[in-house]
C-alpha cells in the first residue's frame, strides 16, 4: 500500500463530504453544504461543490493508479 499525500487526504474527505451530502438530500431534500453556509452563500456553496467535483475526479485518477 502507498502512503497517502496530503492531496490525497483532502481529496478523500472532500468526496465523503459529497457522497454524505447527496445522502441527506435524498433523504431530507436539503443539502449539507446549504445547512453549514446558508442561502446566503451561494457563491461560497457552489466553489464547495466545484472543490468536491475536483476531488471526485482526483479520487477516479487515484484509484487507477493503485
């Protein structure tokens, strides 16, 4: 097993932080990332989003270089 960079670590939680908020919206109908920042927020909610886009992606480039 390789050991893990802090890139990889970041990546990690942010696509739990995705997969966990995609769960409460199925369940409740509201997001995670809504409940922290608020409404108000949109533009902070949506840069969250893009970060756990990214780190999906990161996470699909890790796991075919293991």
């Amino acid at each position: 097993m390789t050991e893990k960079s802090p890139l990889d670590w970041i990546a990690l939680v942010l696509v739990i932080i995705g997969g966990l908020n995609w769960g409460i919206v199925g369940v409740a109908g509201s997001g995670l990332v809504e409940a922290i920042f608020g409404s108000q927020m949109a533009t902070l909610s949506r840069f969250v989003y893009i970060l756990v886009g990214l780190s999906a992606l990161y996470m699909i480039y890790f796991a075919m270089k293991e």
